[in-house]
C-alpha cells in the first residue's frame, strides 16, 4: 500500500470510535477498503492491531495526506458513520469535527458530506 493510503485507513478508525464503539460492520468496511488498496497480510494485521484501541482525531497525522486525499478521507468517513446501518448525532459531530481538521472549507467540506451520505444511503442496503 501507499504511505497515503495506510493513512487514509488509519484515519478512519477513530471515525469507527466516534459512537464509543467499533462495530463488527465497520471493521468490514476497514477491511474491504484493505483489500481494494492492495495491502498486505502484515498491513492489514497492523491495521487491526491498531483498530484495537480507542483512537481520536489527535491521532490523525495529516502529513501524508494531500488536498485530494483529505478530500477522500472525508468521503470515506460519511460512508463509515453509515456501515453499522445508521449515522448517530455523535459520528455527525465527529465528522464536522474532522472537516475541520483536515482544512477543508466549510461549504466544500459540507458539500462532499452532503453527496457522500446521499451515496451511503442509497445503498445501505449492501452494508
């Protein structure tokens, strides 16, 4: 995998804490996205191993993440506060929260929340 993506996927796991729980359904969007970036066994043994504990925005390191793959990150993290079928207030703020963090303007940041849970809505169904 790329530095940026083990990043990525890194940065989605305190999104999986948000609610104050990590869900087996959201563990299997950690996984899937894993297995479509190509990782390998010990990447993604290090992944979960990292999934373990309870992990928070502070544990984001944004230094390997350009625009576009902050931009990713965010849409990953709409379609993560859906994978155990619903989007609590707590995984709302959380990604406000990581919008922030990740410098994204506000109107664009809303508008890539916006398209993304339109998206995960429509197929919740697959979750």
């Amino acid at each position: 995998m790329h530095e940026q993506d083990i990043a990525i996927v890194k940065a989605l796991v305190p999104m999986a804490w948000a609610d104050g729980e990590f869900a087996e359904q959201e563990m299997e969007t950690i996984d899937a996205l894993l297995d479509a970036f190509n990782a390998t066994e010990a990447e993604k043994l290090s992944i979960k191993e990292y999934a373990k504990s309870k992990r928070t925005l502070d544990d984001i390191d944004l230094q390997e993440l350009s625009a576009d793959d902050r931009r990713m990150l965010l849409q990953h993290a709409v379609l993560m506060s859906f994978a155990d079928g619903k989007q609590t207030a707590s995984e709302l703020e959380f990604l406000g929260m990581l919008a922030a963090k990740l410098k994204i303007p506000e109107a664009d940041a809303k508008a890539t929340m916006d398209a993304a849970a339109e998206r995960a809505k429509k197929f919740l169904h697959l979750l």
